[in-house]
C-alpha cells in the first residue's frame, strides 16, 4: 500500500521552497553573489518540476538568460517606459533585456 499525496500538497510545498529560496538568494547576494544565482536556478527547476508558475515579482527579480539574481543599481538597471507602459529590465552581467508590461495601479494615475 502507498500512501497518495495529492499534487496540490506538493504544489503547495514547492510554492513555498521556492519563496524561500528567493527569500534568501535576497538575503545572500550582498555576500555571494553566486550563492544566490544558485538559489535562483534551484527556485527554477523547483517550479518546473512540479508545474509551479513563478510570481511575476519573482520573474523580476532574475536575468532569464544567465539567472543571475537582480538587484537595481548593482547588477541590474530598471526603466520604465510610459509610451510603451513596460518596465524594462537590463542585467549588467550578461547584458540581456528583458520587458515586463507595467501595470498601473488604480488610484496612482498622477501626473508627475
Ligand atoms: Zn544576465
């Protein structure tokens, strides 16, 4: 006899590993970098594994070409573009672009 765990159980245990892990490539990359990187790729495969989408804040927060973990004004450059309303996401380790639609939040629609 074996004992059946349902997948949402493991989608729900996966969910989680993978905050964690993004929690601390956050809390690493001042000291390592490339710990974090790890973390990253682990978070990565953790949500492939068990058909686990990664929050949109998640995707913004690493390079989808070298997973590098992205933290503005170190190894990574953020512009928003209005016309276009997308942030625009540059990793200055590799170089890669990449743009997210920019999604306005209702009640801070001024004009600055
Ligand atoms: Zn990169």
């Amino acid at each position: 006899m074996t004992r059946r765990v349902k997948p949402e159980t493991w989608k729900k245990i996966a969910k989680e590993r993978i905050k964690i892990l993004f929690d601390q490539a956050g809390k690493e990359f001042k000291k390592h970098p490339e710990r974090s990187k790890r973390y990253v790729e682990l978070a990565r495969k953790m949500g492939m594994r068990y058909n686990v989408r990664l929050t949109k804040e998640m995707k913004m927060r690493f390079c989808k070409k070298c997973f590098s973990y992205l933290k503005p004004g170190v190894n990574c450059r953020v512009r928003t573009r209005r016309d276009k309303q997308s942030v625009v996401l540059t990793c200055l380790d590799c170089g890669f672009v990449s743009r997210y639609p920019y999604i306005r939040e209702k009640g801070i629609n001024k004009k600055g």
